[in-house]
C-alpha cells in the first residue's frame, strides 16, 4: 500500500481595488502558506482552492497586478 501524499501549502493573496485587477500582495508555501490560510480563515476573507491557479499566480512579483490570462 502507497501512503497518502501529504500536499505542502502554497496560498496566494489578493487585494482588489478598483479600478484595476488584483494584486497579489502576499504569497508563501508550506509554513507561510499556512500562516495566510489561517490569517485569512481568521478574518473571513474568502479562499480559493484552486492548485492550478495558486500556482500561476506564485509566478507573479509582489505587487504586481494579476495579468489578464489569469
């Protein structure tokens, strides 16, 4: 038998002020990545639980807006 793959945390956060797309404005993986989890549990902001997506969006700088593919 295969044990189970433990996933490392990776979350990135967001902050939308119009006009413009969001910002990425915080981002961090297995120990940061569940710091920002639990901050943002913590203080009801909405979480997205998309692998795929937390993992494009680690590719964008501090920041920056999100690019429109996004």
């Amino acid at each position: 038998m295969s044990e189970p793959s433990q996933t490392i945390p990776l979350a990135v956060a967001l902050q939308y002020e119009k006009p413009g797309a969001p910002k990425v404005v915080a981002k961090g993986k297995g120990v940061a990545g569940e710091q920002i989890i639990a901050a943002a549990r913590a203080n009801g902001v909405p979480i997205e639980e998309n692998a795929a997506l937390a993992a494009a969006l680690a590719e964008v700088d501090l920041g920056d807006e999100i690019p429109v593919e996004l």
